[in-house]
C-alpha cells in the first residue's frame, strides 16, 4: 500500500487531545521542558554537547542533594534506570533484601531476580510502609550485599521513610538502592544525609518532564562496586585499558561502567546521547533549583493536602496510612454503587482530565489523583475537584455540592 492508499489517519499528522494528566504520572510537561527539547540537535561530542551534560551533572547533584562525582542520566524511562544500577551492581549469587509494599516493590524483586540474585523479601500489607526495624533484622538474618527499595511507590501512595534505612545498612556495611522516580522533587530526598548508595528517578511525575530520561547517582562505594566488573568494548577500548576482576555486567546497554566512562572524561563512545532528552532533563533539573527545592516540596505538599480535604468533604474515603502518605499522590477508596472505570471515563472523555485507578489486589477499588510538577497548583487541584464533584452526582454518589472545592479552598487559604 502507498502512502495516497492508506487512510486518512495514518496520513494526517498525529495531533494529542488536550488532556489535564492528574493520575499517577506521566503528568502535563512544564512548557519550558517542551520548548527545551525542540531545540536543534549538535553532535555527541560537540563541546557544547559535552558542556551541557556536565552543566546537567552539576543540576542534578544539587536536585539529589549529593556531592557524588558519578550523578548523570541513563538514556531511557524510569525502569531503565532501575535495571542499570541492579544489573550493574549485582552479581548472580548476590544476596538482595526488598520490602515490598507495594507493585513497584515487585517490580525490584522481579529485577533482582532476573539480575541471577538470591531475594529476600519483606512483604509489608499494601497501604502502610516498612519498619526500619524489620529491615534490621533482615539485614542480621540474610546478610545481604544489597538492599534495594521504592521510596515512593505511587500504587499504593505510600511514601517510605528513609533516613534510618540509609544508617543502619551503613553500619552493616550494606549497599542501599533507592528508587525515587516517583517521590524525587514532590517530597524530601537526601541522597547523602541518608547515606544511599545508589538512587535512580525518571522525569515524569513532580519534575515536570516525559518519560525517556533516567537520572542516577551513585556514592563512592557503589562506584567501587562496578569498577570492580570494568570492561570496555574491543572496538574503543585504549592502550591502558585493565579489565575488571570481577565478572563483566551482563547487560551492554545498561552497563553503568561503560556510561560513566561516556559522561566522564574518556568520553568513550557506549552510545549515541538522546540529546533532546538530555535538553529537556537539564530544563526539569532547572526549572526546579530556579524555583527552590524547599519551595517545591511544600507546594506539593500544599497541593496534596487540598486535594485530600477536598475529597473527604466530597464524603470520600482516604485510602493508606496518611501519616506516610506521598505528598503528590491521594488515593480514595471507590465507593459503593459508583462504577470506577466508567467515572474514570467520564472524568477523561467528558471533561480531559486523567485520573487513575491501581494494581493488582486495589485495581477497581481506588482512584488514584496526582498533583505532580506543573500540576500541582490551586487551578488544577480545583478543576479536578470541581469535575469530579459532577461525576459522582451523575453517578449517584450522596455528597454537599461545592464542598470539596470549598475545603480546598480553605486548605490553600489557611496558608497564604
């Protein structure tokens, strides 16, 4: 078939619906981040090309809040950046302890596993959040090379404490793997006043990005960890190269040895850069440290607990231990006689706004709403509550009309 021959859909330029993404993430892309990645391409080694990823380094040491040299970007989403650090610091054998309360703590079993590691888990009932002391107490019994965790896993809402996780795998002499795609820029991280080894996040949720870049940072001891399995393709290694000892990462593309080897000095050829990616990523890192990292968190914060008082005045149910509550994800139990999926639509198709429901054993049971990045403002809090109030009236859902944007209100109110 030529291209006259094909339909007029496949012929037409693809042109999205507006749409106001508060679900779970991916979210509305800041305008500066769009505008960012337009710009025309240069090539890899360019120096303007390699100024701007160090430029980009420097960003995001101070978005992660760490003075670690090896702080850069995997070309790819958020799980990629996962799979780089497990594969890169795992070998098959490794002992790995994961608390799971949550999809996205299965998903860092499933990894590891697939890594050739011996997990461990520790299954935390989904809505809460993993006590310091059972990680503890793992540590003692398996004796772990790696602890790996999701310090915001959007599934359940839940965001989990950290700073005496970081201590006491410190003073066991374990690694900490940290994934904060979800959490990073809408609430707190200390990469090293928390002492984690390794962290990797992805840019579309609170920093205002599209998914396809995986920012990463790593401490000294992790860094040593992959040195230790250092190879360098044949085909660009030097004259002084040395191979690792230990055994060679199994993955080419997610062989964090040789992409440091790209972001630093050698600037060895692993792959060809995602530029516009790399463009956009900076802007996210930015648009951030512009406005101010304290800044940021309480706006999440701000935003999330108006669209909470919201829903409670709607006569909805908050799902989770709110005390550990993601500051920019709320989940709300569905509830009786109202059909989630077909609200959802409504929601979506009636009046472009996104909102999401969960996984596994909560899929159909609660909603989840975002106020992520450059949603996470009053308008946005308001119009979603204001939208999802019809809704649940057409739906039959017994509530006082104007009560949730109200609450709201008075929430962003009382701090003014």
């Amino acid at each position: 078939m030529n291209f006259n021959d094909m339909p007029l859909n496949l012929r037409s330029t693809f042109v999205p619906p507006a749409r106001l993404l508060m679900g779970p993430g991916p979210i509305t892309c800041d305008p500066r981040v769009l505008r960012a990645m337009s710009y025309q391409l240069v090539g890899q080694f360019d120096p303007s090309m390699t100024a701007c990823m160090n430029e980009t380094m420097a960003l995001y040491r101070e978005v992660f809040c760490t003075s670690n040299e090896w702080t850069f970007l995997i070309d790819s989403t958020s799980r990629g950046g996962i799979e780089a650090c497990l594969i890169s610091l795992l070998v098959p054998g490794d002992k790995v302890l994961i608390p799971v309360f949550g999809r996205f703590g299965h998903l860092l079993v499933e990894i590891a596993e697939r890594c050739g590691a011996e997990v461990h888990k520790i299954d935390i009932a989904w809505g809460e959040v993993c006590d310091p002391a059972l990680i503890e107490l793992g540590i003692k019994a398996v004796q772990p090379k790696l602890v790996a965790l999701v310090q915001g896993d959007t599934s359940t809402t839940m965001c989990q404490p950290l700073a005496d996780i970081g201590r006491i795998c410190k003073e066991h002499g374990v690694l900490l793997y940290c994934d904060a795609t979800a959490s990073i820029g809408g609430n707190e991280l200390q990469v090293d006043a928390w002492q984690l080894s390794a962290v990797s996040v992805g840019l579309q949720k609170c920093l205002s990005g599209p998914s396809g870049s995986a920012p990463v940072t790593l401490n000294n001891e992790a860094v040593t960890a992959i040195r230790k399995r250092k190879h360098v393709e044949a085909g660009i290694r030097t004259a002084d190269y040395v191979a690792g000892q230990g055994q060679r990462i199994a993955s080419n593309y997610f062989d964090l040895g040789m992409i440091m080897d790209y972001w630093g000095k050698e600037r060895l050829n692993h792959h060809t850069e995602a530029t516009s990616m790399l463009f956009g990523a900076r802007e996210c890192a930015r648009i951030l440290l512009e406005e101010g990292q304290d800044i940021v968190v309480a706006r999440h914060k701000l935003a999330g607990a108006a669209l909470a008082a919201g829903l409670v005045a709607m006569n909805l149910q908050l799902y989770g231990d709110q005390a550990n509550r993601m500051h920019n994800v709320v989940g709300i139990w569905i509830p009786p006689g109202v059909a989630g999926d077909a609200l959802r639509s409504s929601m979506l198709l009636d009046y472009g706004i996104e909102i999401g429901t969960s996984f596994g054993p909560l899929h159909g049971k609660i909603w989840r709403i975002g106020t992520m990045g450059y949603n996470a403002r009053k308008d946005a809090v308001l119009m979603t509550l204001a939208c999802l109030e019809q809704c649940l009236l057409r739906a039959g859902h017994s509530l006082s009309p104007g009560a949730g944007t109200a609450a709201a209100l008075e929430c962003y109110g009382r701090h003014a």
